[in-house]
C-alpha cells in the first residue's frame, strides 16, 4: 500500500497549478534525440491502450517547450544531411520547406494513384522527414528565427489543411494497421502524418505565437490578435478533422454496435483526443474573454458539424446520437492520467468542474427526443448517457427530467423492437417477489440494449436517486420526485393499461430499491392504492395487487410499518370480495413476508384474516402449499421469539380466530402433510392451562378427532412427541425439554410420563447418569433422582478427566437457557408452585453438579446466572428487600446452596468467597419470615449440620464479623436477628443425644465466640444485643454437653485467652466487666483462667513501667470475689 498519500503526485500538481502546467509522470521510455510520432495499433476499441512509442506515454507535453541540444547535433534532414547549424538563410529554409512539401505531396499523390514504385519504407520515410523537420523547429527554434519559419509554416500548414478535407478524410479514416509504421501503404502515413503534423504546428504556434502575442511581444495589437485567432481556427480546425472521422465510423455502425464501438479510428486518434484535452489543461488560452476550455471547444466544433449535416449525411436525430456516442468516449478519456495510464472515474482529472458538459448533453438530449426516435435508438442512446451522468459527472437531475417528460407519455407503450427477442416484452412478473428479485439484479447489471429503453431509464433514475442520497443533494432529489409525483393524476391513473401498470411499478421499485426508502415509501403506496381494485378490470386488480406485493416485500425488508398499508390493501381486497385471484396473489407473498420478520411488531398480524381461509377453501390443492408454508414459518418464528407466551399477542390472537377452526376442520377430511404440521403448531405454541385455545384442550381435540386419513393423526403424534425434538438434530435437545418438563411440570403428568419413557432409552441418558432406567421410573422426586446420579457418576469418574470433561459437556447441554425456563408460566398460583420448584431444581444442581456447572472467569456459566438471575439478583444485592415470595423460595434452598457452593475452593477463589459472603450478608437479613425462630434459623442449623467443616466454620465466622461488629459502641441493626439465630442453634445441638452435636458446637464456638465476647465488652450496656449475648452465654455454658466437655471448655477458655491478651491492656474495664459477668453465669470458667489472667496483668503493668497497676489490681480484686461468692 502506498503510504504516501499526502505527496501530490504530477497529476495532481498539474490540476492544481494556476498554470496548468502538466508535470511528467513517467520517465521517457525512449532517448531525447528520437522523434516522436503516432504508431498504430490497428482499429481502437474500448479497452485498448495507448502505443508505449507515442505522444502520451513519452510525456511529450511535459518537455516540448524545452530546448533540446541532442536534437539539434544528431537529426539531419533530407538526402544533403542538412542540420540545424546549415539553416540559417531563407534558400536553405526554402529548399527544406519545399522538400517537405514535396513529400506530403508524394504521400497524397500516391494515395489518390498509386505509383509504379517498388514497396518499400519510402512513404514511411517521407512521413518521417517532414516530422523531423517540425520537431527540430519545435524543441531548437529561436525566437529571432520565427518570422523567418513563420512565412514557410504558412505555406506548409495551408498544404496540410487542403489534404485533410472532409472528402479526403473520408477515403482516409480507415487507414489504420496493427503493424504500426512498418506499414507500406501510403494512405496510412498520409492520415497519421497529418494528424501528427498539425497537432505539431498547433505546438510549434502556441510556443512561438500565442505565448508571445499574448503579451503583444514586438508586435502591433491587430497583428497579435490576427495571429492568436489563426491558432485558435487552426486548433478548431484539427478537433473538427477528428471529429469528421468518427463522424464517418458512426456512419458504418448500427445503433446496437454504438455501445460496444470505439469512435476512434485507431487507438491514434484516441491520443490525439486526449492530447488536446491534456494541451487545453495546460495551455491558458482565451476566447472572447473567456478561458476557453476541452467541452466549450468540442461544443464549438460539434455546432460546425451542426451546420455541416448535408455535407457528413447526417440528420437531427443521427447528429444527436453521434454526438452522445463521441461524448460518452471523451468523457472517459478524463480518467487517463497525463502518461496514458487509465485510472477511472475517480481520478483527478475526471473530478474537476472543467469535466462537466452538462448544457451540451441537455441540448442534444432535448433534440433527440424531439426528433421521436425509434426504440433501439433510444435504448442506445439512454445507455451511452448513463455511465456519463452516473460515473463520470456530478449527479444533476436535469437530463432525466427531460428522459421523464417523454416516458410519462409513453407508459403505455410496450417498447418493443420489431425482431426482438419475445422475452423482453413488458410482461408482467408472476409475483411481487419476482419484481423485487428482477429489479435488485437488474442494478448491478451494466446497461444493456436488450432491455427496454424506459427500464433503462428507471435504472438510471434510480442510480441518480441513489447518488443525490449520498452527496446529501436532498433538495436535486426531492425536485426529481416532485416532477415524477406531478405526472399521476388520478384520471392518468385510470387510462393506465397492464402494461402501463407495470411500467409504473417497475419505476417505483427502482426507486424504492435505491432511494431512501422511508422517505419514498408512503408517496409510492398511495400512488399505487390509488388504482383501487373496484375501479379497475381483473387483470388490472392483478397487476396492481403484485405491485403492492413487491412494495410489502420491501417494507419488510426495510422494518418498515406496514399497519396502515395492510389495512388498506386488505379492505380493498374486500371490496372485491375477496377474489380469489387476488386473493392467491397475496396468499403467494405471505412466505416472503413472514421470512423477513423477526418480531412481528410492524403489523405482519393484520395479514392473518378471513380471507386466508376463504382462498384455502376454494383453490386447488397445489395452490394451497405456499400458504401452509407460510403459515408454519409463522409458529416456527413464534416458538424461537417465544411471543406466543403472551397471552395478549395479537398475531396468536388472530391465528385462532381465523386459521384454528380452518385447521381443525381441514384436520378431518385434508391428506396434507402440512395440516398435521399446522396441528402440532397450534398445540406447541399455546399456553399450557385449561382455556378453549390452551395445550390440553388442543391436545385433546386433535389426538381424540376421527380422521379420515389415519396417517395424519400418527403424522401429528409423531411431531408432538418425537420429530419437533429430533428435527433439532441433538438428542441433548430431547433431554432438555424433559429435564424442562420435570422443573415446570411434574413428573406424574401423562405427556411427561411418556416423554420420561421416551428419554431413558436414550444413550444420552444412560452415559451421564450411569443409572438404571428403573430406579428413575420408581423415584419419587425422578428431578432429584436424576441429577444426584450426574453428580455421583461425575465424583465416581473423577480419575477420567476426558470423561469428566464430556459429563460435564453434555450435562451443561441439557440445562442451558434454564433461565429462560420460568416464561412459560402464566397462573399466578400455579406460578408461585412452579417457582418453589424451579429454587430447588437451581440448589440441587448446584449441591449436586458444583464442579460441572461452574468455570472460572465465565459469566455464561450455570452458578453465575442462578446466582445473579435468582438467588442473589440486583435489587437484593442493592440491599433492597426483595419482591413477592423472593425471600421464602431463597430461605428454602439457602443452605443446600450455600453446601453446594462450598464444595468449591472457596478460600482461593475470589468470585466464590465473594458469592458466599454475599449470601450470608444479603439475605440473612431477609430471613425473618416468621415469628417462629425455629424456622427463620433453620438454613444456618442446617448449614452447621453438614459434613464441610471449614465451610460451616466460614458461615459463622462470616455472620458474626459482618453483624456483630460494633462502631461507638452500638451494635448493627440485624444483630438481634443474628442472636437469636444463635440462640436456636445452641439450643439445637446443646443435648448429648447425637454424637455429632459437640463437633457442632466446636465449630460454633470457633466461628463465634471471641466476636460475640468483643460485642457483649464493647457494646453500651443499653443495647439489646448485649443482653441477648449474655443470655445465649448462659444457654451456651449451662447446657449439658457443655458442662460434661473437656474440650467445648478448654475451647472456651482457648477463647478468653485470645480476648485476654488482645484487649487487657487496652479496654481494661471493658474487659473486667465482661468477666464480672461471665463470672456470674460459670465462675468456674472464670476461675480457670485467673492464673493466665494474673501472668498477663503482670505483663502489662510491666510495659506500663510501675510494679502494681492500682485500677487494674482493684478491677482483679472485685472479680475474685465476685468468681467466690458466685461459687457459693
């Protein structure tokens, strides 16, 4: 890629100049002192190249004004070796002038008679002697010598012109070779010589007459002015002379061969064209004042040939279509860059203001169609236009605005050419879809002269519509369809005939296709509706009614409302009584349509009417299938956008009223496969309740119905039951809609049954539970059954990590989108029970399965969507309280989850120790659903009941750090909550009769009793708390178990000295205040410690620096006798 895009290269250089000054771009492929000429390649055509040997592709422009030294020591003319330094006298100037007029005279002469002279280079080389000449003139001439030239340049130039006549032109046009100039014929040097020779002199007069006349250099003003008018007739004259050829080419083709013919004779004259556009670029000449630029020259001399038509056999209409022809080839020749490389249209060059010819190009447009041509010279003529207007020049409105006042008139028409293929006949297309798949592909097409000349020009328009979009011309846009719009009175609307009506939808989908369509759309719809179905004869409805398919099929495409549309259509429809001609027109499109929707919220709904049926009654079976189709697109997309879960969805609305009782009906005595498919429709996309429309009812009345065609009711069984979950390929599908079944529904519900049935003979099932289909079949809770044998099949594989990764796999398989599970309830009683079983589907996979439904870092994972979607959603973790029955449904699986979760490693994993945390501090206070303690405790008692002792120890160490911390000396609003949870536990686990219990009450004591100490000594002794802590202390240390436990009290006291030696020093009488009142509750704890308690006062008055401490020797001293009179 080149990087360098900021650095002007010559091309640019040159456009930007004041001077126009063509700067080389490409280096000289051939020395200085060789003499450029014109070297044929044979006929042009419109991909050929330009001669590696000539003018454009050896920047001649770029250097010709230069002196050139080589020239003037090395090039000799005529047979006495003459050079530059022997032509200083007028004999001398004489002799050389007339050897080279002599020459084109032998040239001329043996064209006209050929003489009797052996074939050889002679004509080349006689060519080649009076180019020489001119080029040393041109590249060594001073300007002290040019009066001297001056005079024999006239006589030479006069010689040329009287040799290029129009008559002589046209037996010389033709001559062009691929052999270049090793060609021997006479005609072809002559015909390149004279083009060469006088864009020669148009060089040698712009060096030596107009650059210095233009400042009135050594000469009288008259003189001057004589002398820039000759140059400017001569340039005039040599652009006519290429313009005669092609005139004369144009005359020898057919209007078809124009779109794929050069108008240049050889690739020669296409040179010469654009070194004359690339010369004007550079050259700044004047005339009448004004810059005379490439199209104000080209517009003159097409005026001459104007004047000229009895001389070249042209008329009106064939100058009109030559001009267009020889346009569009000279347009393209500004995408060339200065060294004859072909960039296109958007190229420097092409992009400048000079480029455009729009007044030239409107003035022959408006003569040619005033000329009334002919359809083949239309087509033509329309499709050498459309790549000027479309690619090379900025989009104007003007000229399709003169195309449009003459189609408007002729919509009627067929435009047919005699002879041409039938197929391109204006035949209506079978549906509104084809229109649109025509029409798309017709834009990407390049103009082609077997369509008709208005399609051309609607691709065109729509192009142009497209255009002005994009540059943001709105207002060139807007005037272009207000004079279209202006042209559809409603009695134009009436004389429009079949074929006239689909001209006129033919212009609106183009532009519709390429304009904005939002804009365009509700002009076009009301034009089109304004060709009503009861003014106008049944074929007419019928074309009418696919341009209203084609626009529909575009709304959709485009999510446009299609509400009002529809409505109109319809109620027109209607009026007609619902014919069925029509009616199957439309019924045709409803496929299209439903295929492009994904929501149905743009008024799709209101297509589902009583005329569906009416047309599916009264057509033919065949014609009956596209709508079937259509009509099961519909449930498919219902079922993936699940919208028919709502009960108030106006499209299910509508397919009950209108197409259920069709079906069912039609379910009888129809053999079509489609009514069984509509059937399962019905019943897979209603709600599963007891209403007239819902599942069972459905259900029933297909299953029970009395078929004529048995085959159908099996058809419909096996899509309920089996093809709707196979067609979805995966037998983890299957799996899913009955692990589903068993969350949502219960088990013992017959279609469950069956489905249990069918899903235990799966390889699925056996693989991932590794159990027997019986003990499924006999479980009480088959849910619970099912997933504890996934989790004990993944602990028993734990050694095969390609198995446990394939469990883990399929089991993940089987629950994805759970959480999209809960839509499908719509009772609200039914609800809140599907709910209760929906937690416990959630906590026992989560207890069951942990390392299978979780994965680090990934929040798509089963754990972080139960937890975040249910278990712990945002407004709890905000610390709102929860909506509805939230915080029973939690309070019920808490513990199992909280077990579940804590299988993981939750001490290095920071999203599980996080999750943990939050279910303790988010929901506990949440928990108080009941006046009964017992039940508000019950997921902690639970929890301390479980095997994990570490994660039972992390509970309670979490509990109490996050409620019962104190700050100034109160306590947290939930701290009684927590106690009193405490105080169920210890009550709980206080008896001897399980052997489990002391270990409970271990890890209790480690979880809470140093925290719970810190409360009762920091805490005011006015909070509640304080007195609830003392009383869960006394609870705690006169219980049974306790009383009779060495190690629930070394425990304890392990505890006391923790707290001894953290806050004697520092919260002295805190500290003795809460063994006062411990000591009340079990002076013999307290007694066990004042040993370490002494050694620890010594410590501390120590580091205070004094022998005895008073205050904390009379704080020891009152609980001595407070610990022996308790004893007492």
């Amino acid at each position: 890629m080149d990087f360098n895009l900021f650095d002007l290269d010559e091309d640019d250089i040159l456009l930007a100049s004041t001077t126009n000054s063509i700067e080389p771009t490409q280096a000289t492929n051939i020395s200085d002192n060789e003499i450029l000429e014109l070297h044929c390649q044979g006929p042009d055509t419109l991909t050929s190249q330009f001669s590696e040997d000539g003018f454009v592709r050896n920047g001649f422009l770029n250097n010709y004004l230069l002196e050139n030294k080589q020239i003037i020591d090395d090039i000799s003319l005529t047979a006495y070796k003459l050079q530059w330094k022997h032509i200083h006298g007028s004999a001398v100037c004489r002799f050389l002038f007339g050897e080279a007029c002599m020459n084109i005279q032998h040239l001329v002469a043996s064209t006209e008679n050929p003489l009797n002279t052996p074939q050889n280079i002679e004509y080349c080389q006689k060519r080649r002697e009076v180019t020489r000449l001119m080029h040393l003139l041109l590249r060594n001439l001073q300007k002290d010598q040019w009066p001297l030239m001056r005079t024999h340049l006239i006589r030479l130039r006069s010689l040329i012109n009287s040799v290029t006549q129009e008559d002589d032109l046209k037996h010389l046009y033709f001559a062009n070779s691929c052999k270049g100039n090793d060609c021997h014929i006479p005609a072809y040097h002559l015909l390149h010589g004279s083009m060469e020779w006088k864009f020669l002199d148009l060089c040698l007069l712009y060096k030596y007459e107009w650059i210095p006349n233009s400042t009135y250099e050594n000469r009288e003003e008259e003189e001057a002015k004589n002398s820039l008018h000759d140059f400017l007739n001569q340039l005039e004259r040599f652009v006519e002379d290429l313009a005669a050829c092609s005139v004369f080419i144009f005359k020898k083709k057919c209007s078809a061969e124009l779109l794929f013919s050069s108008p240049f004779p050889c690739c020669c004259f296409k040179e010469l064209w654009l070194l004359v556009q690339l010369s004007l670029e550079k050259w700044s000449l004047c005339f009448l004042e004004e810059h005379l630029t490439f199209w104000k020259l080209y517009n003159r001399v097409m005026e001459n040939v104007k004047k000229k038509l009895d001389i070249y056999s042209l008329n009106s209409l064939t100058y009109c279509e030559f001009s267009n022809w020889l346009l569009n080839a000279l347009v393209r020749l500004h995408g060339y860059r200065s060294n004859g490389l072909f960039e296109g249209p958007q190229y420097a060059r092409a992009l400048t203001e000079s480029n455009e010819n729009f007044e030239f190009c409107d003035r022959i447009t408006q003569e040619f169609l005033r000329n009334n041509p002919q359809e083949e010279q239309l087509r033509v003529y329309i499709a050498l236009l459309t790549p000027t207007l479309l690619q090379w020049w900025p989009a104007k409105v003007q000229i399709p605005m003169l195309l449009w006042e003459h189609f408007h008139k002729k919509l009627n028409s067929s435009f047919y050419v005699p002879g041409g293929v039938p197929s391109n006949l204006a035949v209506t297309c079978s549906t509104g879809r084809t229109y649109v798949d025509k029409y798309r592909a017709l834009l990407q097409k390049k103009p082609d002269v077997n369509l008709a000349s208005f399609t051309l020009f609607n691709v065109l328009l729509g192009k142009l519509l497209e255009r002005l979009s994009t540059s943001q011309a709105n207002h060139q846009a807007q005037k272009l369809l207000g004079r279209i719009y202006a042209k559809f009175s409603a009695q134009k609307f009436l004389t429009l005939n079949e074929t006239g009506i689909h001209h006129l939808i033919e212009l609106f989908l183009l532009l519709a296709l390429n304009g904005d369509f939002n804009d365009l759309a509700p002009k076009l719809r009301d034009k089109l509706l304004a060709l009503q179905f009861d003014k106008i004869t049944p074929n007419k409805q019928i074309a009418v009614a696919k341009g209203h398919m084609a626009l529909w099929i575009l709304h959709a495409e485009n999510r446009s409302d299609m509400t009002d549309y529809i409505k109109k259509v319809l109620q027109q429809l209607n009026s007609i009584g619902n014919d069925l001609a029509v009616s199957k027109i439309i019924a045709d499109t409803l496929l299209d349509i439903y295929q492009l929707t994904d929501d149905f919220q743009l008024g799709e709904h209101l297509l589902i009417g009583s005329w569906i049926p009416n047309f599916l009654s009264n057509c033919l079976p065949v014609e009956q299938k596209l709508t079937f189709e259509a009509l099961h697109l519909i449930f498919t997309k219902l079922q993936s956008t699940e919208i028919y879960l709502d009960s108030g969805n106006q499209l299910m609305q509508a397919l009950h009223s209108f197409i259920l009782p069709f079906v069912k009906q039609q379910f009888l005595t129809n053999s079509s496969h489609f009514l069984a498919q509509l059937a399962a429709d019905f019943c897979i996309c209603s709600p599963l309740n007891q209403e007239t429309q819902g599942f069972r009812k459905l259900f029933t009345h297909f299953t029970e119905a009395q078929c004529i065609n048995r085959g159908t009711q099996l058809n419909f069984l096996l899509k309920i039951l089996v093809s709707e979950r196979k067609s979805l390929v995966d037998s983890s599908i299957t799996m899913q809609i009955w692990l589903k079944s068993l969350v949502l529904l219960t088990h013992s519900q017959e279609e469950v049954k069956e489905l249990t049935k069918i899903v235990v003979q799966l390889a699925d099932y056996q693989y991932i539970t590794n159990n027997d289909a019986g003990d499924l079949m006999e479980a009480k809770e088959p849910l619970y059954n099912f997933i504890a044998a996934i989790g004990r099949n993944y602990q028993e594989s734990l050694e095969d990590q390609q198995k446990c990764l394939r469990l883990t796999h399929n089991f993940n398989l089987y629950i994805r989108n759970f959480d999209k599970w809960l839509v499908s309830i719509d009772s609200k009683f039914e609800k809140l029970d599907i709910l209760f079983r929906f937690y416990s589907f959630l906590a026992i996979v989560i207890y069951n399965c942990p390392h299978m439904i979780y994965v680090k870092s990934k929040i798509t994972c089963f754990l972080h969507i139960a937890i975040t979607r249910y278990v712990l959603p945002t407004t709890v973790q905000m610390g709102k309280a929860p909506e509805g029955k939230l915080a029973q449904l939690v309070h019920k699986v808490w513990p199992v989850v909280v077990q579940g979760i804590g299988q993981l490693n939750f001490k290095t994993d920071g999203y599980i120790n996080k999750t943990l945390t939050d279910l303790i501090q988010k929901w506990t206070p949440h928990f108080k659903i009941s006046p009964n303690s017992k039940l508000v405790a019950r997921p902690f008692i639970i929890c301390l009941q479980g095997q994990n002792q570490e994660l039972s120890l992390f509970v309670f160490e979490k509990l109490t750090t996050l409620f019962l911390n104190t700050q100034r000396r109160q306590a947290d609003p939930y701290a009684c909550l927590v106690i009193t949870i405490f105080q169920e536990i210890v009550d709980a686990f206080c008896q001897r009769d399980d052997p489990l219990n002391e270990q409970r009450l271990s890890l209790f004591i480690k979880g809470t009793c140093l925290a719970t100490l810190c409360h009762i000594m920091m805490v005011d002794e006015l909070v509640p708390s304080r007195t609830l802590l003392l009383a869960l202390f006394q609870r705690l240390l006169n219980c049974d178990l306790f009383r009779n436990s060495k190690s629930l009290k070394e425990l304890f006291l392990q505890q006391l000295r923790t707290l001894t030696k953290k806050h004697l020093a520092y919260y002295t009488f805190f500290y003795f205040d809460l063994l006062m009142q411990l000591s009340q509750i079990s002076p013999e704890l307290i007694a066990d410690i004042m040993d370490y308690l002494l050694a620890e006062i010594m410590i501390v008055e120590q580091k205070r620096g004094v022998d005895e401490d008073n205050r904390i020797r009379q704080c020891l001293l009152k609980l001595q006798q407070s610990v022996k009179v308790s004893k007492k």
